[in-house]
C-alpha cells in the first residue's frame, strides 16, 4: 500500500490490539516491529478499485468503475 499522507492507519492483528491502544503501556522499537510483522498477512488480504468521483452520497461511492 502506498502513503496517502504522513499519518496512515495501522493494520492490527488482534494480538497487537491491547498493547498498541493502551495509554499506560509505553510503546517502543520492538512494539512497532511486532505490530507491523503482524499486518504482513493483513495487508496482503486487502484489494483496491477505481471508484467513481464523489457525487451525492450512498453505496454508489464504493461501486467499482470499469476501466
């Protein structure tokens, strides 16, 4: 997946959830390396489609454009 901007959403496997939304625990080098090992698989399971420019507003917005 390429940058959409500089903060891009995180991919979490549901062993990383706890750790990684927890404001107690203080993240570290080893934190984000196991949370981005674990959206390895995740990310390989996402897709992505042209659709058409926004107009309007219902499921339309997500329906793929043929190219």
């Amino acid at each position: 997946m390429r940058p959409l901007r500089d903060r891009m959403p995180v991919f979490l496997a549901d062993e990383c959830v706890g750790k990684w939304i927890d404001p107690y625990f203080t993240g570290d080098h080893a934190l984000v390396q196991a949370v981005s090992a674990a959206a390895a698989p995740l990310a390989d399971d996402l897709f992505a489609y042209p659709v058409a420019p926004l107009s309007g507003d219902g499921p339309n917005l997500i329906r793929a454009i043929s190219r």
